[in-house]
C-alpha cells in the first residue's frame, strides 16, 4: 500500500480537489444564487457580461482563500504533530 506522500507524489490524491459539498444548507444556498442571478438577468439584461465578470473574480478569490485555508490547516496540523511528539 503506498504512502500518503506517495499518493499525494503520483497525482493520486490532490489537497485542492474536493467533492462539492451535499449539504442542505449548500444546496440551498447554490440555488439561492442561480435565482438571484435569473432575477438581476431579468432586471438588466445588458448585464451578463458583467456577471460574468463577477462570477470570474468571485471564483478566484474563493481558490485563494482556499489555498490559505489549506496552508493554514496543514501548518496547524503539523503544530500539532511536534507538540505530540515532543511531549513527555
């Protein structure tokens, strides 16, 4: 069987690919959003571009903070380890 950093090595597993999440609250909230987008779309149909362009940013800063978020964790969870390890 091989390692995690084997795996994580040969592609096999990828910190930033996750499932989408199937909460309720996620699915609620996904729908939530497209509507929002109907209804401005409705309002102002000379505005796709400009969702678009939203949409785009928005995307990019949700993998930065995902990014971080993974940073963070993974240097916590590495605290952790040292602090277990060098504890009597």
């Amino acid at each position: 069987m091989k390692s995690i950093l084997e795996k994580l090595y040969y592609g096999e597993i990828s910190p930033c690919s996750r499932p989408t999440p199937t909460t309720e609250r996620y699915k609620e909230a996904s729908l939530e959003v497209e509507q929002i987008k109907k209804e401005i779309l409705a309002k102002y149909p000379d505005s796709n571009e400009l969702i678009e362009r939203f949409e785009d940013a928005n995307h990019i800063t949700a993998a930065c903070e995902g990014l971080q978020d993974f940073e963070r964790g993974f240097s916590l969870g590495t605290l952790i380890m040292l602090e277990v390890m060098t504890t009597e």
